[in-house]
C-alpha cells in the first residue's frame, strides 16, 4: 500500500532573523516556543555567530523539537553581528519570502510587536522598510537606561545629519524589509561598519535610488514607534561604542554620501 502523501510546509510569508553570540544564558526558548507564529506565517533564522559557549546546541535543539519554527545558519568562526545579519538575511531571501527582518536575541522588543510591523508592510505597499523606534509616549513602555537614552540621541543627530535622512532611531535592533531585487543588490557585499551597519543600511538604500524616479528614501522608510522595549540586562553595547560609532559614521559618508 501506497505511503500517505504528506502535505508540503506552506513557504514562510515572513523569515526573521536572530542573531546570537554566546546568548546560552540569556535565549527566551519558551517566549519563542510561545509566540503564535501561524497568523503572521512566520519563520526564524537563528544565526550562530561562531558562538563560544552552549549557543549552537540550543538553537539546534529548540528547532529540532519546534517544527516549522525556523532553521539555524552556524558561522563556525565569530564575524560580529553585521556580518551575521547580513548572512542571515541572505539566507532568509533564499527562501522565497516576501517580507524578511532582523530581530535582536535579548528580546528587547517583543516578539508581539512582529504582526504590527508586518502589517506596515501589507498595508502600504510603497513601503520598503519598516524600523523599530524606541519613543518614550504615554501610554507606551519604553525602559531604558538614562546614559544609553543620552548617548542615543546625541548618535541619531549624528546619523541623521550623515544620512541627510530625518531619523529617529537607526539602532533599535527591529526592522523589516520588503523582499526585493535591490535588498538582495544591498546586502551583496559586506558591511564596511561593525557597530552601525543599520545606519550603512540606509546608506545604501539611499544610494540605491539615486537618479531613480518616483517616491524618495523618505517615502520609502516607515518609522513605527514600538509599545513596548525593554533595557535588557547583558547587553553587549558599551558607552566607549558610541565614541567607536563616530569614526564609523565618518566611514558611511565617505563611502556612500560624499559622492
């Protein structure tokens, strides 16, 4: 007698990407495990970034035992967390998705906020990229310490004035893309930057539509401020990083501005 024929996996509408470097200790499983998946037809991209502890067991054995929840890219050496966004991205493209992001290991925004970003993207079609914004409103919760929130502001004037783009916030670890020939051209090559490939992002979407007609990178990007983001303990971010992120910001204007 014939075997049953099995169904086919549906293709994911929506691939996010997480990256992780030695998160062994700190990787919700169970808020992963939890979040209703089905409605947004989502998959996970975990992206083992040469991790030194326990990281890649875990990932591996959380998609091993959550089927249809995702698939994991293992970088066997470390690259540093633009390397292994846009290593991931590239896979998420891979698959056949419409819409593929990027969402941070800590879960500093929840996994709640993903269907209000997707939605973004269905519901205005001219939009290309949705990113996160971490604005203290009322009647929204937005933890953060004073001397990141500071620090955080004095960076976005400076990105804003590198880009020439009226930014908020370029380094909230959330954002969605609508999968497109030109995201694959942008994520071609590696990031020149380590610490704010996110603003090099724009950068090079910016540069992307030079002399192209129709709407402008302006109309093209959607800010969506976030209900909930919390300051999560172990981060890997430091303040000297901002002084870093200066240098870096000089390199993205050089090489995608200037000219």
């Amino acid at each position: 007698m014939a075997e049953p024929a099995v169904a086919a996996e549906p293709a994911p509408r929506l691939v996010v990407v997480v990256p992780c470097y030695n998160e062994e200790a700190r990787f919700d499983t169970a808020a992963l495990r939890g979040f209703d998946r089905a409605a947004a037809g989502l998959r996970f991209c975990f992206v083992n970034d040469g991790s030194r502890d326990g990281t890649l067991g875990l990932l591996q054995r959380l998609v091993a035992d959550s089927p249809g929840l995702g698939f994991v890219v293992d970088l066997v050496t470390n690259h540093g967390k633009a390397e292994a966004v846009r290593r991931g991205l590239l896979a998420a493209l891979d698959t056949g998705a419409p819409c593929v992001g990027f969402w941070d290991a800590d879960l500093a925004t929840p996994l709640e906020e993903l269907p209000r970003f997707a939605a973004v993207l269905d519901e205005r079609p001219g939009i290309e990229l949705v990113i996160g914004s971490r604005v203290r409103l009322l009647g929204r919760h937005i933890e953060r310490r004073a001397v990141r929130h500071y620090l955080g502001r004095v960076f976005a004037t400076g990105a804003s004035m590198t880009l020439g783009l009226a930014v908020y916030d370029t380094q909230c670890g959330a954002k969605l893309f609508r999968s497109t020939p030109r995201l694959r051209a942008l994520l071609a090559e590696p990031f020149l930057t380590s610490w704010v490939f996110d603003v090099e992002i724009l950068a090079r979407f910016m540069r992307s539509l030079r002399g192209e007609p129709g709407p402008t990178a302006a109309e093209r990007i959607y800010e969506l401020p976030l209900r909930r983001w919390t300051d999560v303990p172990g981060s890997k971010v430091r303040p000297w990083d901002f002084v870093r992120s200066g240098v870096e910001l000089f390199r993205i204007w050089n090489a995608y501005v200037r000219r």
